[in-house]
C-alpha cells in the first residue's frame, strides 16, 4: 500500500493497520494491538498520539442504539434557506435542536441536510415545527423518514 499524506506528515503502513483495527472495534487494547502487529505497546500509544495531533482521530465516541433509548423515527430534512448568508446564523440556531445528530451544508437543492431522531412521528412533528422552521433564514424543508438503515461504516483502509 503506497504512503498517504495528512496534513504534510508521513502515515505508514503501520499507522493504517493501527487504525483499521481499531476502526473495527474501538476498545481493542493496544496490547493486543502491538502483539498482533509484532511491536510494542509504546510504539502503539506513539502513533496513536501522532495520528491525533495530526488530525486524523477527532476523538473516540461510544455508539448507542437510539431505537432502544425509545427513539423510533430517524429522518431527513432537506432545508431551504431565504438566503446563502443566513446559513451560519441558521446552524447556531440549529445546534440547539438536541433531536439533530447531523448537519451538512450541501451543494445541490437545499443548503443545509440534517439527520434527526425522535420518539415517533407526533415529536418529529413537534421537532420541525417549534424547533427547524420558527428559526429565522429558514424558508421551508422537506423531511424523508428513513424506513431501515441498511448500511452504516466509517470508510475502509483494507
């Protein structure tokens, strides 16, 4: 596999096994992840600590299941702004909306595309008309209710 470049800095072959490791299972010990590439357990912490700094790992996260926290209804929401400049005030309004998990300015038909979670369609309701469309710059959206996630993986280094 040829050498990568982040941020004008080497990632080796090793630094890419190190991650797609823990890419796969994010509580694997470094341990167990130095023994299986034949090297110690510093030289696991060391280039974990490079890959950080770098800005390839933006942190480590735990992983819930909203369905079996009650959160049955995942959908999308095309929004549509009055105008492109009202974009950074709209986000900062948005952010307090604790049902949205993502949030993308896009190119295309709508200048902002969110994911949200709720408890059922009476709160996704609720959601979009007190929360997304009271905030000012919002012109209307466009929501699609997502009906089974099939396919969910961060990027594949193999």
């Amino acid at each position: 596999m040829p050498h990568r470049k982040a941020q004008n800095l080497e990632i080796d072959n090793l630094d890419i096994q190190i991650l797609s490791i823990l890419m796969k299972n994010a509580t694997t010990p470094y341990t167990e992840i130095a023994k299986d590439l034949i090297v110690s357990g510093g030289t696991i912490h060391v280039r974990m600590k490079k890959l950080e700094e770098m800005g390839v790992i933006k942190g480590a996260s735990l992983e819930v299941n909203p369905q079996k926290l009650g959160f049955d209804v995942t959908a999308f929401l095309g929004i549509f702004l009055e105008k492109g400049s009202q974009y950074n005030a709209a986000v900062e309004k948005l952010k307090t909306v604790n049902e949205i998990v993502e949030l993308h300015y896009t190119t295309g038909s709508y200048s902002i595309f969110a994911k949200i979670v709720c408890h059922d369609t009476n709160h996704l309701r609720e959601v979009l008309n007190e929360h997304i469309q009271s905030v000012p710059g919002i012109q209307r959206t466009e929501t699609f209710i997502s009906l089974e996630e099939s396919i969910k993986r961060q990027i594949s280094l193999d």
